[in-house]
C-alpha cells in the first residue's frame, strides 16, 4: 500500500507567497516594556493583507480584504485603536468604583441643595456612599436611591490597563515598520 501511494499522482496546485517576519526586542513604549514582539505580515492579494502579532503568548490576527495600499503602509498609516478593534483588543473599559463614589456625593449634594432631598435623607445616602459602590449589580438598591431610575448612565469608568497594553503594543509595531520601511537615505538623515 505504501508503494502504491508514492507512486500515484495527486492533483493539486502549489504556489508560494512571502511572507515578513519581524522580530522586535527589547522594545519600550510609554508606559510597558514588551520583551519580544513576533510579527508576520502578508499581502494576500494586491490591496489586500494580513497581520499576525505575537507577545507574552497570546497571538493576535488582522485581515483587511480592501486596502488602498499594501498591508505595511496601511498598518503604519491606521490608527492604533481602529487596528486593535480588528486585531481583537482586550475590553477597553471597566467599571470604576471610585469614581462613581465621587460622583454620587457630587450628586447627593446637588439633590439637597435643590431641595430635592431632606437632610435626614441626604446624611443617610451619604453615610451609605463611601465603600458602597462596588460593582453596579452589588448595589443597584443604592445607585438608584442616590441617582433615580436612571441610575446606569451615572456609573463611571475607566480604561483597562489591558487594553492601554495592546494599544501600546500596536503603536510599537507601528514604529518598528516605519523604521523598517525607510529608505537608507531617509534613515542617514535622522541619524545626521
């Protein structure tokens, strides 16, 4: 049988593409550190690419099947949060406990001094405030006796260090194209 299947023809089409690998090191943003950062890119077709970025273990993956240019101009060209959306970032807001604390003594103040509220009522919603705003479904009775039935649209939040990283990380990615994508001219300028 082994004979018999090495011998027999198989039907098929073979091409091949290139593909660019990045290897980035050591890189420092802002705010993280990324220690090593592996990125392949491929223009699938003219106009038309993809990316795939590795950090840490996790592998994040972009397509763009209409482009107006290759996949390297339009990545450095895009903005960071427009690519993490298609690269599939973390959550980029979370609830945040302290600021909706400040926010609902703001308001309970605002509601005693339109006489909205006694003040045997406001001292009593106040005292309940401090520590009391952990996550919303925790303390809906709360939110909507300090803030009415419309309680949701007062919570706050705040970005997600999680994200703020990806971003980050893409901009990273972003540089080390750019600066792989200048010409020898272009790079003796900025070091002149």
């Amino acid at each position: 049988l082994a004979t018999h299947a090495a011998n027999r023809t198989l039907h098929m089409q073979i091409s091949t593409k290139v593909v660019t690998q990045l290897v980035i090191t050591e890189a420092k943003g802002e705010r993280f550190r990324f220690r090593t950062i592996t990125v392949m890119l491929e223009d699938t077709e003219p106009k038309a690419g993809k990316i795939s970025i590795t950090h840490d273990g996790k592998t994040w993956n972009g397509y763009w099947g209409s482009m107006s240019t290759p996949i390297v101009p339009f990545f450095i060209s895009s903005d960071a949060t427009y690519l993490g959306a298609n690269l599939g970032a973390p959550t980029s807001r979370e609830y945040d406990a302290n600021a909706t604390e400040k926010e609902a003594k703001r308001y309970l103040k605002a509601r005693w001094r339109d006489k909205e509220l006694d003040l045997e009522t406001y001292q009593e919603l106040l005292g309940k405030v401090p520590g009391g705003m952990p996550e919303p479904h925790h303390c809906r009775a709360l939110l909507s006796a300090v803030f009415g039935p419309d309680w949701p649209q007062f919570l706050k939040g705040k970005t997600t260090d999680s994200y703020l990283h990806f971003i980050e990380l893409v901009e990273v990615v972003q540089q080390a194209l750019r600066q792989l994508s200048q010409t020898p001219a272009e790079q003796g300028d900025k070091a002149a």
